[in-house]
DNA sequence: CTGAAAGCGCTTACAG
DNA sequence: CTGAAAGCGCTTACAG
C-alpha cells in the first residue's frame, strides 16, 4: 500500500476526503484537513506526479527548452542560470515547477521539441536559440502548447517573445562612440544562424545610417561568439589596411581575446582601439581595461519570461491579461575604460 | 478521441496491439508493426508520459538537480552546461531523458528534492553542491532513490559519487611552484559551505607539508568564488607585511579580479606573483598573462556520471556492473605564463 | 461533510 | 498473433 491509499488507511478515511483535504477543497471539515496535512507532513506525502497528471490532463511544469552545443558549451556563460533563477522564482509563485530541457547535440532540435510535446511532459514552454526561420514555433502553435520565445524569429508575430534591446545597445553604442570622434566603426557579429546576428547587424547599420557614417563591408566582422572568437578578430582588425578605430561586440566575452590579441601587438585597448561589449558580466568591471557594457537584469528577464508564459496559459490569462508579450528588454549603459579615447579632428 | 486510442482507430486494431507495436515487443505481426509504426510517425504520436508512468511505475527520466543561489547564477559560468551535454548524450544511448531540476533561491534544497522524489518525477537523481553533511543523502537513500552526487560529503562513502581531483591539482600546483623555488605558498578556497572548499584546504596543506613548506595561517584566503573574490583576494595579499610569492586559487575566475587587483598596484602576474588557476577554460590561454590551470573534459565528466549513475538503477546495472562509483575525476596542467617566474634562492 | 465510483492513457498478463 | 480487461495513483462529479 502506497500513495494516497496508505494515507487515507492510515487516517482511516477515503482517498477522495484525503484528496479533497490535500487540494484546499472548501467542502472538507477544518479539524479533518488539519488531520489529514499533519499526517501528509508526518508520512513525507506529496501526490504522485504521473497519477495527477494523467487525471488533471496537466502537468503543473514548465519546460525550458535550451541547446546544449559545442559553442554554448565552451562558451556561454553564466546567462541561462541567471535567467532560470528568475524564472523558478516567478513559477513558484503559481505553483509551477520548471524543469530545463536541454536538447543533446545529437538530436535535432525541432524533433527534441516534438518528442517533447507529445509525450505531454510539461504545460508549457519557453524557447531559447531562436533561428531566423523556426520551424519549432509552428510546432508549438500546431500542437496548441503554450509558449513564449527567448528571442525574436524572423518571421510573423503572431506568439509571444522576448528579447534583448539589440537596437538600443547598437544605437547607443554607436551615438557614443560618433561622439567621441569615430568615424571607422566596425562590428562583430556571429557566424551562426542564430536570428540574434542579423537584428544586431541591421540595427548597427541603421544607427550608423542615423549619424551619417558609413559602414565600411570589411568592418562587419563575424566570428564565433567565444573568447577564441574575439581572438580572431584581433587577427582581422589587424590585417586590414584601413583599420577602423572602435569596434562593438555582440558579445562580451569577445573581449578577453581581442584584449589578448591587442595586447599581443603591442596595442592597448581603449587608447588604441575603442571596444564596447556587449552584456556586462561580473568580469566587466574587472577586465584592465574595465569593459564599457550594457547592464541588465537577468533574473527579471526570467521574471518577464514567466509573466509572459503564464499570460498565455488560459488557467493564468485571467491574472496576466497582457496577451502576447512582445518586449525588448532594455539595456542600460555601463561606462568602462575600454573606450575612452577621443579621435582628434 | 486522442492518444494510443485514437492511433488504433485510424488503424482499426486494439490498442493492446498497437502498444506491442510501439515498445517492440516480439510477439507481434511484422507486417502489423509496420503499419503501426508508418501511422505513429504520421500522426506524430508518443505516448502520453503520464499514462505510461503511472503503468509503468517508472518514469524514463533522469533529474539533475542543481542550485541556483545568488553566487552560481552570477559565477558558475560554463561548467553545468558542459556536464549536461555529456550527460544527455550517454542517458539518450538508453532512452532516458534528462531535465535539469533547478531548485529556487527561495527554497530549502533539502525540502525541494524531498518533493521531487514524493513525487516520483524522476528515476533517479544526479546531485550537486554538496555539502559537508549533506541531508539530501539521508533523503535519497531512505526514499532508495538511485543516484549519484558530483561532489564528496564528509560522511561515510555508501553511495555512488564522483568529484574532481583536488588532491592531484593541490598537489601538482605546489609541486610545480616548489620546483620553482617558492616556498610561501598561499591558497584562495572559498567562503561558504560547499564541501569542496575543506577538501581543497586539506589537499594544499598535505602538498605543502610534502614539499617541507609550512603554510603560514593569514596565507589561507577565503573568498567568493568569483572575479569580485579574486579582487578582494588581490587586496588581502598587498596588505601583507609577509606576502607570499605565489597563489593556487580554487576557482579559475577569481583569476581576472585578481590580475586587475595587482595590475592597479602595478604588479604583474608571473613576474610579481605567481599566480595557478584551478580549471582550465575558455579565457584561460587569451588572458594576459595566460592562466596556468588544470585541464578536464565537462563532457566526459558527464559521460562517467551518468555511468555511475546507471550503475546504481536496478535495470541496468548488469550492463554497468561497477557497484557505487567514488571516483577522483583526474585534470592535467596545462602551463600558462601566469606562474612564469623563478624566485631566486 | 464524506464515500463510492468513474476514468485520465497507458502496459501487460491472460485468454483465445 | 490479437483482443479484452485490469489496474497504476490520482481527482472530481455525484449521491447521500
């Protein structure tokens, strides 16, 4: 005898008063439930999860979806647990567990995502590595499973997202530097397909439009997005004959390499080159140059992300009635030393 | 009408047969698989998580539960996503999954796991951060939960774990930096309770008493395990009448506060201060000076857990027949500049 | 306020 | 080789 059976044997009565006392039903005396919770508390009861599942047609979890590929594996850094600390935190609140899906690298991810859905192991899910094109979103609406994505897609908006100010950090980033004199501007992006690339290029372009500079072809640089990739940019900058004089990365761990690479030529980053990176990190502040960086919040992005959820789970709607949250989330400028040089007329 | 039901009407058989079907069982027509398993492929059915671990009993999935407090989530950088792809990949070789089990910062991680387990979400359990008593342990076995801990306890060995080998790093970094002439020794461990923070103190003063060094107490340094940490490490020792000549830190990023530290008071690492990184990672050789660290593969760590881990789960330890793992995961020195120096006799 | 019963979607011994 | 039926642990309308 297990489950709820045993409990209800052991405070000899039925499994339905038990379940009712366990669940917060109104219809249960009070000197019944304080029987039956004390017991559960005593006896380390907590309902079988497949057993409720299958009767409710719900799972109370979440799923968070992320890939686990080579370049996030050597690279990323400490992004999604911020994110998932937000996250658990804000589901908490509504009784949701969150459990992380990660995807192997063997597996496709749009097949892991359908293995997933169907087999009905969560409510709902949150996506991560958006492509330009993904064919995942048309999974998850198909199959009608709540979801919300981190990053945007190239395609309709007809689903809920989140995703960074890439137009905002590109702008600023750029204002900043035109301020301080530059004119040769470059960026470095990533070579993957990652939708994150192609926002990033075309607000850089437009922000450079916006203070009639123009964007020389070889100064759009990609690279992979790793310590090793801003290595390699290093190594193109200092290839080229017209070198520009500030660079923006599109992501901030770029510049551990490029300082090295800089460093390796006798050049000093913020006096030679003007770097701005992308997201500050606890090493931001820390690196000599101290990176100019943009500052956000993770944990609120995974409070964002689980409001956004649950606004499109019908059993939440009602408290979260934002609909489909499309959000750039902002970022805020964090002045470091790696650009502070000024390009005399 | 949906589920298995639905799949046996389009086909019109039963659905005992067409679950035969699907889990391969012998005694089933060839022909009759054939067709079940076109028309599950078309329809994209998989079968309802819940129904079958509530049959079952079993739940074909694995948890990882990990920690997000407030240090991880701004520090532990790529070291859980590397394990996790090497976990996936060994766990999806015998059709189990894996979700990650993040518990909250608001949570009792004791109190957390025990729900987990009450509620048979998982088969088994990979754990982290262990501590030096750790009552997960108690819980995990009282419950004859399988599982395996990335991490020592202080207590007795009676389940499987695997943890890194602190003892060989402490002992190759003092071995190295003594052959170097140094003879004031100082090590960084960090300051809370995790268990590897004792383990490491333990193996850096049998290294130094093996090399006829004594550790002189103020060259004991706890700190956070971040680049905040490495800076606060770097104030302590220029506050030193006595500096040490050297440094073994527990964490490789306390690396970059400490380098900014000591660059600030115009002092170079490996020509001032020797400084030994503990793991190996993708900063470490595009640092300035590059950080002479340890070298382990985070995939092959979650390969062997994920061993261990299936050796302890009845239904397939005759395939991993090696009982309760206690396994020192090996790491290799890889030479950088950072400890580049002879200190004269 | 409580109990008895149905049924969620599966798998599997059993009968044929 | 296939079908009918039981039952895994819950929740919930329904009857009393």
């Amino acid at each position: 005898m297990k489950g709820i059976k045993r409990l209800a044997q052991h405070l000899d009565i039925s499994i339905g008063t038990v379940s009712r006392a366990l669940n917060g039903k109104p219809d249960v005396n009070e000197e019944t439930r304080r029987r039956v919770l004390d017991a559960a508390a005593l006896l380390g009861y907590a309902p079988n999860q497949a057993g409720r599942s299958l009767r409710r047609g719900s799972t109370n979890a979440v799923g968070f979806m992320i890939e686990s590929n080579d370049e996030t594996e050597t690279n990323s850094d400490n992004f999604f647990l911020g994110v998932i600390g937000g996250l658990t935190g804000a589901l908490l609140k509504h009784n949701l567990d969150l459990v992380v899906l990660p995807c192997s690298v063997n597996e496709d991810p749009h097949d892991y995502l359908q293995r997933i859905v169907a087999r009905r192991l969560v409510d709902a899910v949150i996506i991560s590595a958006t492509q330009r094109r993904d064919r995942r979103i048309d999974l998850l609406k198909a199959a009608r499973i709540p979801f919300i994505a981190l990053g945007r897609t190239g395609g309709p908006d007809e689903h809920a997202w989140i995703d960074l100010d890439f137009e905002g950090v590109a702008h600023k980033a750029v204002a900043r530097l035109a301020a301080l004199g530059h004119r040769q501007i470059a960026v470095a992006i990533p070579d993957n397909e990652i939708n994150l690339g192609y926002v990033f290029r075309d607000a850089f372009e437009d922000a450079m439009a916006h203070h009639r500079l123009t964007v020389d072809p070889s100064h759009i640089i990609r690279a992979r997005s790793s310590e090793h990739g801003g290595y390699t940019i290093g190594n193109a900058l200092l290839a080229m004959e017209k070198r520009p004089t500030a660079i923006v990365l599109v992501y901030e761990m770029m510049a551990i390499g490029l300082y090295r690479r800089l460093n390796e030529a006798g050049l000093t980053p913020g006096r030679d080159l003007a770097v701005v990176g992308f997201r500050e990190g606890p090493q931001s502040q820390f690196l000599s140059p101290a990176l100019t960086s943009f500052r956000m919040s993770l944990r609120d992005l995974g409070i964002g992300l689980a409001e956004g959820l649950l606004a499109t789970m019908p059993a939440y709607a009602d408290q979260f009635p934002q609909g489909f949250v499309h959000k750039l989330w902002p970022m805020e400028l964090v002045e470091g030393e790696s650009d502070a040089m000024v390009i005399g007329r």
